[in-house]
C-alpha cells in the first residue's frame, strides 16, 4: 500500500515540476506514473553505477557532481518516454532538483502518515 501512494505522489510531483517548469512537459498523468516508475528504476539500478564509476569527480567537486547524475537520470527517463519530455540539459537539472525535493517532501509525508514497525 505504502509503495503504491508514494509511486502515485511521485507520478503528482513530476505533473507539479511540469506546471512550475516549462522546460519540462508531462502529457498526462498516465504519462506521469510510467515516468515515475521510469525514473524510480534508473535510480535504483543505474545510478549507483554511476556513482561508483564518478566517484573521483564527485569527490573533487564536493558532492556537487551528484546534481549532474540527477540530471542525466531525468534526462535519461524522457528520452525513453514519449509522453515525458525535457528540453535540454539546464531543464533535466531544474526539474530534478525540484523533483528531488518533491519527493523529500513525500518521503517525510509517508513516514508520518506510515510509521515504520518496530
């Protein structure tokens, strides 16, 4: 139940990054739920990769490199997606940060509203 309202909270954010940013574009909302399904599996499976193999970089910028593979995930999500569509690399970056903080925002909502079992 819990992953089913975070991924349809999710799928809300990336229509709010849509209406607040016009760089990036959401046709509906079913676009939504496949883009944010999209976004959640690269982030899990090859996000870490990159990280790993960025690691230097990410190092000598102190962190801020980790903001370049947010992007490249969005980006990466729209271009797989035909109902999901970013204009270029500043708008990837925009619209992850502000996706990003959406889904902070959902993260602290689901865990007042579902408390871990102890």
């Amino acid at each position: 139940m819990k992953i089913l309202v975070r991924w349809l909270l999710l799928a809300a954010a990336l229509l709010l990054v849509a209406h607040l940013y016009p760089g990036v574009e959401v046709k509906s909302f079913t676009s939504a739920l496949i883009a944010a399904l999209v976004l959640g599996l690269l982030n899990t499976l090859l996000r870490p990769i990159l990280v790993l193999l960025t690691l230097p970089v990410t190092v000598l910028s102190l962190g801020l490199f980790l903001f370049v593979i947010n992007a490249l995930m969005f980006w990466a999500a729209a271009h797989l997606l035909s109902g999901f569509a970013v204009t270029g690399f500043w708008a990837a970056l925009i619209g992850s940060l502000i996706y990003s903080l959406c889904g902070m925002l959902i993260d602290v909502v689901m865990e007042r509203l579902f408390p871990p079992l102890d």
